[in-house]
C-alpha cells in the first residue's frame, strides 16, 4: 500500500455504474412484459435468465424445513443471536405517534404509521448472505410493516439457499418466491397473479436490480442503490498493525472497487501496516479482489495530528469508520460524516458486519455526507396532525387570510373565513 | 361536482410530468455549462431565461431592508408569527444522538448530525409563496444546518419579491442568491466562485428545476418531486356543505391539475356540498383554474358507512385529509395513508398551509402511503455507534468468524480472530 502525505482535499469517489443505454431498455422492456403477462413472465425469464424450470414460484415450508435439516445447528444458532441482536438494536429505534396540545385547544402532532407492505431483495450466487437478509428484513419487521415479501432467484436446485430461507425464516418473513432480476423487482412494484405488489423494495442486487429499481421508483419506494463498500480507519500510535492491516484486507476482499484507507498521526504505524497488509493479503481465499481493491483504492494518509486526521475522514465520508486511537470516545464528536463508526480494538468492523445490532445496510461513496444506515425510520411513515380548536381559529382566522391574499390565493381565505361569516 | 357511488377501487393518480427528451438534453447541457463556466454561465442565463442583466448574484442586506420597508408591517407580523408556530412543531421533531449499555459493556448507539450545507430553492413570478420558504427552510434551521444558502430567480427588478426576502430572513437564511432555474441547481450542486456546494437541495419548482435536480440526485441529495396538490374530506352528516365546498375550491385553486374529493357518508351533504361548490366557484378570482381542476379530477364519493370511507381514503392516500365527522379523533387510528390530517371543523386545510405549525411540504399523488412530510429528519443523517468491549469480542468472536466463513468471507473471519490470535 502507497504511503501519502495529506495534500488539499482527499476523496475517493469511484463512479456509480449507472448502466449502459442498451441494459435500461432491456430492463423497460422486462417491466413491461411483466406488467403485462404477469405470472407467466416470470416463469419464461427465470427459465431464460437463471436456466431453471419452476412450476411454482413460491418457496414452500418444506422447502424452509429442509434447509433447517441441511444446515449445521451451531450455524442456525448463530443466525439465531444475530437476528436477537439485531431486533433489539432496531427496537430503540421505535417512534411513537405523539400529540401536544398547543394554545388555545388545539391539539398538533405526528403519527407514525409502518409502511403496509415491503419487498426485499436478495440476491442469488455468491452473494446470497444471510447477513443481508437479517439487516433488510429485521428493520421492517420491527417497524410493525405486516406483509414482508421475499424475492430471491433460484438456484439450479430449483431452490433457495439453506442459510437465506433460515435467515427469513428467523426474521420473521411468511411470504418468498423464486424469482429474481428485473422481473422480481416489476412484479414486486405492480403485481401479478399471485405476487400482490408492495409499498417498497429493499435490498441488494446486481445492475439489473438497480436499474429496474429506479424505473418503478416513484410509483412505489426504494432503499438508497449502493456503491461498493469502504473502511477508513483512524489510528494513532497506539493502534497495531496487524489487526488494522486484518481491518483493512476484510473489506477489500469483497469488491474488487472496494477501497479501504487509513488515516493515521504515526510514520510508524503506516509503515507497518503497509507491511501488514503485503503479508496477510498473500495467503486470502479471495486473494485476487482483496490486491485489486488494494492496488486501485487502497490508500494510507500520513497526517501531522489528529485534527488534520479527522478533517481527512469527514472529506472522506465513510462507509464505516474505526476509530483505533487512545480514546476513541472522545472522537465521536468530531465526527460529522460516517455510516458506522466503530470505536476502539475491538470493535472490528466484522462485528458490525454480522452481530453486534446495528445494520450493516449503510451509505457508501461518501453519501453519509447526507444519508444514513437503513433503520426502522424508513418503513415508516409520518402524518401531520392539526387539530385546531374554534378559539383557536377564531383568534387568527383573519391572520391566515390576510396571508392567504398575500400570495394571491382568494379561496383560501375564503375557506378559514367560512367557518365565521 | 359528480357524485358517484362508491364502486371497487378508487384512486386519483396523474401521470407526473417527466419532461422531454428535449428537456432532459437541455437542463444536462446547462449543469455542464455551469461547470464549466461557473457564474459567468449564472449571469449568461440569467440574462437569456429572466430577461434580467445582474451585476451581483448575492441578495445585499439593503435588498433585505428594503422588502422590510415596502411591506406593510401586519404582513411582517403574520409571517414572524407563523414561523415561531412552525419553529415550535419543528422542535418536537429533534431527535438527540443516543447510547446504551449493551451486555458485557458494551456501548451501542446512533449519533444524530444535522447536515453541513443545504440549497433551498425558491419559484419566482406567482409561485414565490413566503409560506413556502418558511416551510422548506425552518426545518433545516431546526436541524442545526450551518449553512443555507437560498436561491431564486430574480423579477425585473433585479431582485427579489419583498414576501420571499422577508420570510427568508425570518427563518434565518443569511445567504440568497438571485438566480434560479436548472443553473440554480447545478451551482448548489457543483459549486462556484461565488456559491460553494451544499449537500441537498430541496424545494419546489417547474419541470426544469425538477429535471436538474434528478439530475445531479446521487452527488447531493434532493427532496421529493412533488405533484400537484390534493385534498380529501372525509365527512358524515354533521359537517356543513357550505364548509366543505370551500375547502375543496382551496384546493383546487392551486392548479388545474389539483384534486378534490369528498367521501361522505350521506347523500344529502353529497348533494348540498355539490350545489355549494357550483355556487362558490362563480366568483372565485382563479375561477378558470378552479373549475377545470373540479371538472377533471375532482369527484364526490357516497359511502354505506364510515369503514367503507375510511377504505376509500387508505386507497386515495391524500396529500391533505380532512376529517369532518362527530367523532374525528376516533378516526386516526383507522387513516394509514396521509400526509396531514385535518380533524373537526376549525381545522380547515389552509390553517396548515400556513399557520399552525407542521409542514405544508406533502407527499403527493398517493406517495403518503410510503413518504412523509417535511420534516426536521430530512436534514439530518444518522450514523451508527459500535463500541464493542473486550469481554464481548472474547464471547463472541467465534461465532463472527463461523458467520463469516458461512458466507465465504474469510478475510472477515481472521479480523476478529487477529485480536486474539
């Protein structure tokens, strides 16, 4: 890894894959078909797109019972934490509808509503997590949001991953199809035969799912499109290399465009990680992404002192953050741009990634400049509460005309003045 | 007014005007220039779109004091009043950072931060509305934004509606800038000489506006693109024709392509409201708007009961709903779909385009059954707290690496172990 003095202004901005001209009309034209023949476009182009011939597209019971035989108990039950863990992390997120009363009578407040109806998105290969499930999943459960409706394309075995339905199941979801791409995103957003649509789509998926997530948006809802993932850590002297080194190589190994950057006050202690990282990037699994990722976005930043150290990493605006420094309490509070922020040794980013609560649904590409992680917020809704009392209006009935003709709007004074002339 | 029984479903959706292909090339070509250019490009269209020839875009405290000596002082109180009410909802609305105690301690949380920088755009001609500036910068003022810097187009004058500048100072806005349309956009998107960039741009304005704002969407943030505005009463016999009509009209006043709709439980206050609505209408001001917008998307709804109206309302999903029955508080806990809610006879809707306090910033054309209005979130972003201690890694950190290694991500599994290995 290159070592670099701080020069003016530091980002990482990689571009977005917005897609190609030709991947957005295949998309339009996959909605369209899907709109229009519903079921039996879904059979066609799983058929075409996952090589898989379905008779049914909902996963069945037996189907979730299997995958519970199939996997290892130690495994479930670890889902099983998780998915505790998460829940109760997310259930201090919980707002409650309230109501004050103001001057004169009336009564203003906020009601909070779940959203009716959610879809999350899984997607299928490699990148079926079960991880990603509990965190999409969990978020909307917890918010009371009554229908949670799965989709997630098959495999060749005409079924779902054993850890993806346990997951599901775990989390609480009652409803899941085999069907994936465009064509689950469309049906999702406008229905078909046996697939009622639904208020929003979450999740993760490949450029297809992006893209078929942005034309139905509008009509209905959806979660932020993420950009590959990033780690920034900053350390002071007291850090060790080896673990921030472990840090750094275990976001790179997902994306080849992942980046992971350390910011550091110590010579030192960048010396040694750059090191580090040569030395256990060697023997990955996944060694080929981890280099590229490295090699492409990787970065260490040399600064003269913590407050040069923290102006890198608010210009940065991480995706996740350690805070691998003396007394990373007392950072927090300089901290104005970050998705997670993980504090101290042994707050590993894994243990955000997997355990510990918080989602691991966050803002990448220096979006936490104005986003945050997916939370119970966004499956719910607020509505206004006005009630104003006859005192009330007659004190300033004549207030809310007289602006009302201020901005040339007649009828609007008419409507206040109605209830007294 | 027709009136119409209530047959399967019922909704009022318009198509939303996603401009031409012609719009698109233009507003891109525009955000390129500015770019490029910086404000010489603000000056050049500013010069060719408003017909004005500027010298200086920034509004001076002359210009400001000025507006406060054209207008006449009881409009000044009015708007000085109506924003201590919406600074005082807005203040429910803050949510303070948090922490707790996890097992083993632990300390897990959410820091609350309000974003650095926010754009606000104003509409110049007959939509520079005060109560719109209000209502799109008290929020963020709220929130803690440092910086709002505010923009409009400026008249023939050179400079700004005297309503515009005043409420915009009322609510704190310390930086205004003449110039409006996709060039506004792209100088608060990218930045230049003179106006640094923000970090989300929200308010109201025409197809251009909201074509450069989807435009640079991703680099900043933006708000909703709101739709035309719409009102549903849900009424029994005990509401007043006379009443209910005129705030329908206030509705659909607002833009031929509004929407006002009664559901009702009786037939007789169908027909009187009918009648009333006729009578009402013929010496309206913006009587050609009104009347297209009842003809074309205004209905009246009779209904067997309160439940089957209150069904016809969650389908509707209004931007406004009022609730004129005997009982309207009883009602809440049946509306799942509305962006504010009206209740009993005081709480005509322009007392909440106003005056009361909540935001007159709502989810349009159905959009409430999954957003929300305006609000003091909209201007801050959370980041997620993870302070992981000893003990708990030490607990845990075979089951993180198992979960790792569960989805294939062994680089993963070895940061946790690399803290005890």
């Amino acid at each position: 890894m290159k070592i670099q003095q701080i020069t003016k202004e530091v980002s990482i901005k990689r571009s977005v894959d917005s897609g190609t001209e030709e991947q957005r009309k295949t998309v339009q034209q996959i909605i369209r078909t899907v709109r229009e023949q519903g079921d039996q476009a879904l059979f066609d182009y799983t058929k075409q797109f996952d090589q898989v011939e379905l008779t049914s597209l909902k996963v069945t019971q037996e189907e979730i019972d299997q995958a519970y035989e199939n996997m290892k108990q130690e495994h479930i039950d670890i889902i099983k934490e998780a998915a505790a863990n998460i829940r109760k992390f997310h259930e201090k997120q919980l707002r409650e509808t309230w109501l004050y009363a103001d001057q004169h009578g009336s009564v203003l407040g906020q009601k909070m509503t779940p959203l009716d109806s959610v879809g999350v998105y899984v997607p299928g290969g490699t990148a079926a997590y079960p991880s990603s499930v509990l965190m999409n999943v969990m978020p909307a459960k917890v918010a009371g949001v009554k229908r949670i409706a799965m989709v997630s394309p098959p495999g060749k075995t005409t079924s779902l991953p054993d850890g993806v339905l346990v997951a599901a199941n775990e989390a609480g979801v009652k409803e899941i199809w085999k069907v994936g791409g465009s064509q689950a995103v469309a049906a999702l957003a406008y229905g078909t035969e046996t697939i009622r649509p639904v208020d929003k789509i979450v999740g993760p998926g490949n450029i297809y799912v992006a893209l078929a997530k942005r034309e139905v948006f509008g009509d209905i809802d959806i979660d932020m499109i993420a950009g590959p993932s990033e780690i920034t850590i900053l350390a002071d002297e007291t850090a060790i290399p080896r673990e921030l080194a472990a840090d750094l190589l275990s976001q790179a190994e997902h994306d080849m465009r992942a980046s992971s950057v350390l910011v550091t006050t110590s010579q030192n202690i960048a010396e040694q990680t750059a090191i580090e990282v040569e030395r256990q990037l060697a023997d990955l699994p996944r060694y080929e992404i981890a280099k590229q990722s490295i090699e492409n976005y990787g970065a260490i930043y040399v600064a003269d002192n913590l407050f040069q150290a923290l102006d890198v990493v608010n210009q940065l605006a991480p995706e996740h953050l350690e805070v691998m420094t003396k007394n990373p309490f007392e950072i927090v509070k300089h901290i104005r741009h970050a998705g997670a922020i993980f504090l101290g040794r042994y707050s590993s980013e894994p243990v955000g990634d997997y355990f510990a609560g918080p989602n691991h649904v966050l803002p990448t590409n220096g979006t936490a400049r104005f986003s945050s992680p997916l939370s119970v917020d966004d499956f719910m809704k607020k509505s206004s509460i006005i009630a104003y009392s006859e005192e009330a209006l007659q004190r300033n009935y004549e207030k809310i005309a007289a602006f009302a003709r201020l901005e040339g709007l007649e009828a609007h004074a008419r409507a206040v003045e109605a209830r007294f002339k």
